[in-house]
C-alpha cells in the first residue's frame, strides 16, 4: 500500500477537511521536510472564507504558510541541506507557493519542497531556536517588509492599526529597532495588553481614545481648519476599508499610508480628502528573501516572548477547534499546530 500522510485542504467557501494524501514523490532538486509547526494566518482565514486564493477553485488549495521542520529526505542533486537539519520553509522561494495556491501546504505530516536551495527557501535554525520561534519567521518577514515600504526615519512617528500577528510583530520590531512614540488599536483587548508590555509603544482598544492619544504623543497639525494629529506614517494591518477611509479623515498633509492586511473586499476610498491631503498610499506584501533572512537573524537574537505571540497550540487532527480559535481576536493571538 502506498505511504500516506495528512494535509488540511480548503474545498470551498468555509469548507475545510483533513485529507489522507499521497506521501511525496522526492525528485533530485527537492526536500522532504518533516514539519514541526505551522501557524495559522489571518491570509489563510481569507482564503477560508472564500473558498480558495481568490475564490472557489477546481480542486482542493492545500493550507499552511508559516512552518519549521525537520530535513528527512534529499534529492541527489542537494549539497548544503542535510537531513535532521533544523529549518525553516521560505513559502514564495523559488516560487513554490507553498499555502498560497501552490501544489503543497504546510499543514502537513510531511512536505515537499521543489527546487530546494540554502538561503532561498529554505534557511537553517540556529541550535537554541525553537520550531515555534521558527514558524514565526514568515510573519515577522512579512512584518519587516510593510516597515521597510513605509521608508521610515528614527524620527518618524508612527501608527500602527490591527495587532494581529502581523500588526503585532510591526510594533515588536519597531520597539526592538528603536522607534519611539509609536500608537497603536486593537479592538481586542489581550492584543492591547500585550502590546503595551513593549517599550516606546502605546495601545489603545477605542477609536476616540486613540485619535487623542495620537494628537498627544505625535503633537497635532491643522487641515482644512481641522485639528490633526501630526503622523508621518499610518502602517494598516486590519485589511478593513472602513478604518483605511478612518485614516485618511484624520490624516495631516503628506502622511503616508501603508496597506498591509489582506483586504476581502473593494474598498470605497474618499479620493478627494486623499487629493487635498496630498497623502501617499502604497501597499506591502510577502517579503523578499533578504527581508526573511533578516527576519531569522532578529529573531535570534531572543528578543520575543513566544508566549505573547503563540496563543494556542493544536494537533493538526483538531483542525477544527483551531480555526474556530484562530476566528477569535479577543482569546486568541496565533494559534499554532504542532504536528
């Protein structure tokens, strides 16, 4: 009988399985890692809901983009990559895609990786780095990357919205790089907690209270006779158009607004406050593989309570109950399977 092994599957809208697959088929340029941990995203929540990448699609989309592991198989062709070497998985490397509408997932006993290269897709651990710590790399790239679109200076004041992984890891390593004044809101109330335990960053959970705390840490400006906060850069990390069009309302002249969540629907945008302010709105997205490198390099350097990032921690069988916990902003911050 053919080796089996699991892979959690999207096969529709809200529609998701633990399916019995075939154990990879290893070629010469390729790896099979035995995964360790794989977080849960709010991106793979988006696909979740509607059924695929960008929709409903033909066949199952395999799911997991955050994940560490352990090499168990090489291709004849690899030479720096050994087996029992510690790493973590790069998901875009070598376009792969892996949980991102590729042909694998990392919410897997076992995955294939193609066209396997060191410092490509896949990086090794240090030896004191946990698999969990491991699995976090992806996020804090991604992280790392919308800090680094939003060119800024150490006198920057910065905003923050959202404080999910990613909202959170942005403030984490804002705090770690020496950015000072930065305000930040959450609805969630744990995610504010945690937030406000790093130095140089303030968290609130309401709106009102926040606009006032950006006018008093960042100082204020005037538009259009309108009193202002003075905020160089707006970092949005909810993917919810509502609060992107709350942004430009309160934003000054020339403030600069990065997009970073995953938005599921279009968003209406006020273009003439965005006109009249002059405001620059880019977006930020994944990370290149220099951004995940650095992201690994920080990260070992134990500057993160793994506590405060990694809520909950599941078998990949209770597919279910993670999801639902990954769902839920106000208990949960990332949920984790350790497989």
């Amino acid at each position: 009988m053919p080796k089996k092994t699991h892979q959690i599957n999207i096969h529709g809208p809200d529609l998701l399985s633990l399916d019995y697959i075939d154990y990879p088929l290893l070629e010469s340029n390729d790896l099979i890692i035995e995964i360790k941990c794989c977080g849960i995203c709010g991106t793979d929540l988006g696909y979740l809901s509607s059924g695929g990448l960008i929709g409903p699609q033909d066949k199952p989309m395999p799911l997991g983009h955050e994940m560490s592991g352990t090499v168990v198989e090489i291709g004849s062709n690899i030479i720096d990559i050994h087996i029992n070497d510690r790493v973590a998985i790069n998901p875009v490397g070598n376009n792969n895609n892996i949980g991102n509408g590729g042909l694998e997932g990392g919410m897997t006993n076992f995955l294939l990786v193609r066209n396997a290269a060191l410092n490509k897709n896949i990086f090794k651990l240090p030896d004191d780095m946990s698999f969990e710590i491991g699995a976090l790399i992806e996020p804090f790239a991604v992280a790392l990357r919308a800090i680094n679109r939003s060119n800024l200076t150490l006198d920057s004041k910065v905003s923050v919205l959202g404080l999910g992984c990613i909202g959170f890891s942005v403030v984490t390593l804002l705090s770690y790089l020496g950015y000072k004044n930065t305000v930040a809101i959450d609805l969630s109330e744990l995610r504010v907690s945690n937030t406000n335990n790093l130095d140089s960053v303030n968290a609130f959970n309401d709106w009102g209270v926040f606009v006032k705390a950006l006018k008093e840490f960042h100082g204020e400006d005037e538009v259009f006779g309108m009193r202002v906060p003075d905020t160089d850069i707006f970092i949005d990390c909810t993917g919810n158009h509502a609060l992107l069009s709350k942004i430009i309302e309160i934003s000054k002249r020339h403030a600069r607004i990065i997009v970073a969540g995953l938005h599921k629907k279009e968003a209406l945008i006020n273009f003439r406050s965005v006109l009249m302010r002059e405001l620059e709105i880019t977006t930020s997205m994944a990370y290149s593989r220099e951004e995940f490198k650095k992201s690994l390099e920080i990260l070992s350097n134990n500057i993160i309570d793994q506590n405060k990032f990694i809520s909950h921690k599941c078998t990949i069988q209770d597919y279910k109950e993670a999801f639902e916990l990954a769902k839920n902003g106000n208990i949960a911050t990332k949920v984790m399977f350790e497989i």
